[in-house]
C-alpha cells in the first residue's frame, strides 16, 4: 500500500509539473520561495527523473511478479500438403480361430486335398480366412491443422534470483528519488544564485546613479568655479571624463541587471521578457538572517552529513545494487526447479481415435536445470560482478573523502566571508565620512577636485566592495547548506 502511495504521488508531482505554467503577471513581485517554487516545478530534468522513479517503481512491481505463477498461452494453425495414412495399400490379415483339440488359437490355413499338407504359395503358408484392412480406413486428415496450449509455471527455487532482483528493483527505485532529490538542490542553488545576482546588481545600480549624480553635482560646480575663474580647463575636463565612464559603468550594470532578470525567469519557467521585480531588490541587506552553520566554529559531524547527502546515497544505493547483481551471477551456478502445469489441445485430436475436432488433456510435472559446464563463463561473470561492487566501493570513499574537503572549503568560505562582510561594513563608515570631508573641504576651498574624485572613487569601491560581501554572505550560506545536505527543498 505504501508503494502504491509513493507512485500515485509521483504520478500526480509529474501531472502537475507536466500542467504548471507559471502566470507572472507584468510588474508581479516575487519572494525567493515563489522563484524556487516555480523552478522546481518546471525544471525538465525533474520531471524527467519523476518519470524514472515512476519506471523504477513498474520494474520493482514486474520483478515482484516473478513470485506468482505465469499463464500463458501459445497456439498455431499448420497446413500439411499430404495426408497420413499407416498403409501403403489394403491390407489382407490372416486369422486365428480356436482349436478344440490343442485348446488354443491357431491359423486357420488351405490343406492341400491330395497330401492333407498347407498350401504354401510363394513360400507362406495361405490362410483360409483374412482380415481386410482398407488403406482409407487408416489414413488421416492433416491438411490442416490447429493446436495450442495454456501453461502455468511456478518457480520454486531460481538460486536466489528473484529475490535479489527484487532488491535491485527496490534500490533502483531509491536511487532515483534520491537523485530527484540532489538534483533539486542544485536547481535550487541555481536559482538562489541568479535571484541574490539580481539584487547585487540592482543595488550596484543604485550605487552607479548616485556615483553619476555625485560626479553631476561636481561637474556642475567646477563649471561655476570654471566661469569664475577659480578652476582649470583640466579640472572639468577630468570631471567629465569620470563621469562619462561612470555612464558607461550605469550602462553596463543595467544591462547586466536585464539579462540576469531573463536568467532567473528562465529558471523559474515564464517568458523572459516578462517584466517582474523580487522583493530583495529594493530593501538593504540583512546579513543578521545567515544561518547558525556560516557563523558557528562548531566542528561538524561528518556521519550526519553522509546521512543527508542524496549524492552520497545514491552511491551506496549504487554498492547495495551491484551486490544483488553478485548474488543473480551466482544464480546461474545453481539449479532451477519450477511447477509446470499444462492444458494442450488440438484439432484434429487422436484421444478418441483420428477425430477432426478440438480436444485436449491437462498434465502436471517439475522441470529441473542443473548447470554442468559453461567453460568458465558463469564462474566469470560472478568474479565481473564482484569486480565491479569493489570499483563502486572505491568510488564511495572516494566520494565520502571529497564531502569532507567539500565540508571544509565550503565552512571555511562562509566563514571568511562573515568576516569580510564585517570589514566592508568597516570601511563603508570610512569611506562614508572621507566623502562627506572631502566635500566640505572643497566647498571651503581646502580640497582639489582630484581630492573629491578620489574620495568619490574611495566611496564607489568600498560600498560596492559592501554589496559583493553581503551576496557572497548569502551564497556562501546556501552552498554550505546545499553541501551539509540541510538545503530545503520539499522533496
């Protein structure tokens, strides 16, 4: 009941997957649950690995079905150009009759009159009397010819095969949830990226249009200064020159914010040019909302890890499949023994005498194979099956080896970005007052417009130096969850 369960749900997540088509309407807002949601609901490779688990659970079902017995039936219509027939011509029998005096049967055979002895004729003795057997009467109709047979067969013993491809059907289908289940982190992961993309872009958007504003305030003034006499040609020549790179820079941010808005809705599944915003992309970012992993110098235990790691378990499904496969390879050493029952008929028939209609009969036996020599090649494909368990093996602990640098690389990142993600906040303070006295200062006539520009570029960098911090907070947090095996996925 329980299997049955599981299919009818991944029959109805493949139905609905199959039916989704994501309505974003023009200028909808969307959550990062809403773009995972969507993702996960459109993403073809899920669906095709639903299908798979719904393969693997037909093929646990067919492997079950070799427990019971099978019905079959097999029929065929012949044509015979000659009919049968137990003569060649008529055939002339001699008789017995019952001889009172030697109380037994003996031939009744032709005295000759004149000698009282048996005529002989040819060398044989001539019987009075013979039995006329017709060739018609023993030859029969076989020009066409229908038979056909319904055989029951139950397995008894099949050196463990069954079983074990009971097993391997039952893994298999494991298998492939926990590869739906690994694959939908990644496309969660994938889509955390080009969601947290988007804000960083947006948010250099709006640090390139106050750069631009801020480098349009000081072109504004140096050209007031210029008429006044108290700034250079260069001066203003230099401002417009950072200003049209900064442009430039505005330009680029935009149209990178456009194609990573495209990205995201291609992930998500709705038309790329539909216009949408996220809900991050306007708000600041919180880097207090990391979770407990990223900022923790708590060893992790690597034994849970490898419990919720579905990459990891599909190889140890992987191992588990290979060692039933050794048990089916050892199966073919071993003898078969199966109950066959069998209703055969045919029309004509001969269990009545030659009669041209359908009749038949049931019989009941044991059909027993015993391997004896195959030269080696059932022995070899066990040893094949075993050197393959062994490859898988190795591939496991290879596997488990790169979790742990994998663990390390990705605690050590989250960790280092906390830690940059401080400093940039530092050095936003910084760079915030360098600006503000710079200004001031070239208000008062104390500062150069090369001081301002600087201070200007000094600001530029340390809050987009802020934002990359503060996404990279963010992505460093998914991957660690994505690599702990703790990504949510609904699966």
């Amino acid at each position: 009941m329980n299997c049955r369960l599981k299919a009818l749900s991944v029959t109805l997540f493949a139905a609905i997957a199959a039916m989704a088509s994501p309505d974003v309407e023009p200028g909808q807002v969307l959550t990062l649950e809403e773009c995972r949601s969507m993702a996960l609901g459109n993403n073809k490779m899920l669906r095709q690995v639903a299908e798979e688990i719904r393969a693997a659970h037909y093929q646990k079902e067919e492997a079950f079905a070799a427990y019971l017995p099978a019905i079959d039936f097999a029929g065929g219509y012949m044509y015979n150009q000659k009919n049968l027939s137990m003569f060649d011509k008529d055939q002339l029998l001699p008789i017995k009759t019952f001889d009172l005096e030697k109380q037994s049967y003996e031939f009744d055979i032709v005295k000759n009159p004149l000698d009282g002895k048996p005529l002989v004729v040819n060398g044989q003795p001539v019987p009075s009397q013979v039995a006329y057997l017709p060739k018609d009467a023993l030859t029969f109709d076989i020009h066409n010819v229908f038979f056909g047979a319904v055989t029951l067969t139950q397995p008894i013993f099949m050196g463990g095969k069954i079983v074990a491809m009971n097993k391997i059907t039952g893994f298999a289908e494991d298998m492939a949830r926990a590869k739906r289940s690994n694959q939908a982190r990644d496309v969660v992961y994938a889509v955390d990226a080009a969601y947290w993309q988007i804000v960083s872009l947006r948010a250099k958007e709006r640090l390139c249009i106050s750069y631009v504003n801020l480098l349009d305030t000081l072109s504004a003034n140096v050209d007031a200064m210029l008429r006044e006499g108290v700034a250079t040609r260069r001066d203003k020549l230099a401002v417009d020159v950072k200003l049209n790179a900064a442009k430039v820079d505005l330009t680029k941010v935009e149209n990178g914010l456009s194609l990573s808005r495209m990205a995201l809705a291609q992930l998500c599944g709705f038309p790329i040019h539909t216009p949408y915003t996220i809900s991050d992309e306007e708000g600041e970012l919180d880097s207090e909302s990391i979770s407990s992993e990223a900022r923790s110098d708590a060893p992790i235990d690597l034994q849970e890890v490898y419990a919720r790691r579905d990459d990891l378990r599909q190889l140890e499904l992987g191992v588990k499949i290979f060692k039933q496969k050794e048990n089916v390879a050892r199966a073919s050493m071993m003898p078969n023994l199966a109950l066959v029952g069998t209703y055969s008929f045919s029309n004509p028939n001969l269990y009545n005498g030659f009669k041209t209609r359908f009749n038949g009969a049931f019989s009941v036996g044991a059909m027993l194979t015993v391997p004896i020599w195959h030269w080696g090649g059932n022995y070899n494909k066990l040893r094949a099956a075993k050197a393959q368990t062994a490859a898988l093996g190795m591939e496991l602990e290879n596997a488990r080896e790169m979790i742990d640098l994998q663990v390390s690389q990705a605690s050590f990142k989250a960790h280092e970005a906390v830690k940059t993600c401080r400093m940039t906040e530092s050095n936003l303070a910084e760079a915030d007052e360098n600006l503000r006295c710079a200004t001031l200062g070239f208000k008062d006539g104390v500062m150069t417009v090369d001081d301002v520009m600087g201070a200007q570029t000094g600001w530029l960098k340390a809050h987009s130096e802020d934002i990359d911090a503060r996404i990279d907070l963010y992505l460093c947090d998914v991957y660690l969850a994505k690599v702990l095996g703790k990504l949510d996925t609904g699966f």
